[in-house]
C-alpha cells in the first residue's frame, strides 16, 4: 500500500470532514431521500433525483477519504532535526531575483495543498523544485508562462502559520 504524507493539521482537518460526512450530512441526506420517497411516484421527482446524486457524491467523498486517511503517514515537521533544507512541512520564504517579491510557502500533502493560502504539494512543480534546497539556493520552477527563477530566502521547521 502507498503511503500519502500529510501534516499534523491535514490529517485533523481530514477526519473532520469524515466525521462531519458520516455523522451530518449522510443522515441528512438519508432523511432528504425518504421525504422524497414520501410524495409519492419517484420516477418524476426531483427531490428524490437531487438526495440521490448527493447521496452519491458524499459516499465517494467518504471512501476517498477512508482511503487517504488509511495511506496517511503523518509527518510532524517540528520533530525533524532542522537541517536548513526544504523537507515535506517545512515553510519556504521565496524572492524573485528580477524584482525582489517575496511569498512563502508551505510543502504539504496533495489532499490539503491550498495554493491560495501558501499550501503547496510536495508534488506539484514548486514543491518538486524546492525538496532538498538550502537557503541561497536558485530555483527555476516550470510554470505555463515559462520558467520562474526564486531564490530561497528562508527555511523554517514550524507549524502553520496563524492565517493558515
């Protein structure tokens, strides 16, 4: 079996939205389906269509995540000896070279990845890019309006940050 790595945070964040599927929605979506059932004739009825499609979708959801949850390999980035290189979970502060822009980053697992709140996939192409470099480091990162040069500025063995 596979494993999938994942934060401390992730790993809750995923059990929390099993816990809420299994407990809250399904049964909703359970009640939903016997009102329905209720009116009268289904073969027409598009509250009984709707439940059932919702149905659908939650009991996918709940099985990838029993899957994921299965495979995940919890990786605490606090309790790794900070060597000053990018590993999974550490934060990487990036400056663009040309320009002097800066952002910072989170290496993190495809389930929880978040590119709009700094959580990047140690996967995708910047994550892939920054495993294994040191602060100095240039990287140039594949992106679809061609190469991006940053240089890592910082690395950081923490938590999430506040807003994350």
């Amino acid at each position: 079996m596979s494993r999938h790595p994942v934060t401390p945070e992730g790993y809750r964040k995923l059990l929390a939205e099993l816990r809420k599927l299994k407990e809250v929605v399904r049964p909703q979506i359970v009640r939903d389906i016997e009102e329905a059932r209720a009116q009268g004739d289904i073969s027409e009825n598009s509250e009984y269509e709707d439940a059932k499609e919702r149905q659908s979708h939650c009991e996918g959801r709940i099985a990838w995540l029993d899957g994921v949850i299965a495979a995940a390999e919890i990786i605490d980035v606090t309790r790794l000896p900070d060597t000053g290189r990018v590993v999974f979970g550490t934060t990487v502060t990036l400056e663009d070279p040309a320009t002097g822009d800066g952002r910072s980053l989170r290496i993190v697992g495809e389930s929880e990845s978040d590119v709009d709140r700094g959580l990047v996939s140690y996967l995708s192409p910047i994550g892939k890019a920054l495993i294994g470099r040191s602060i100095g480091d240039e990287v140039v990162v594949p992106t679809p309006a061609g190469p991006k040069k940053w240089e890592v500025t910082d690395v950081r063995y923490e938590g999430p940050s506040a807003d994350a």
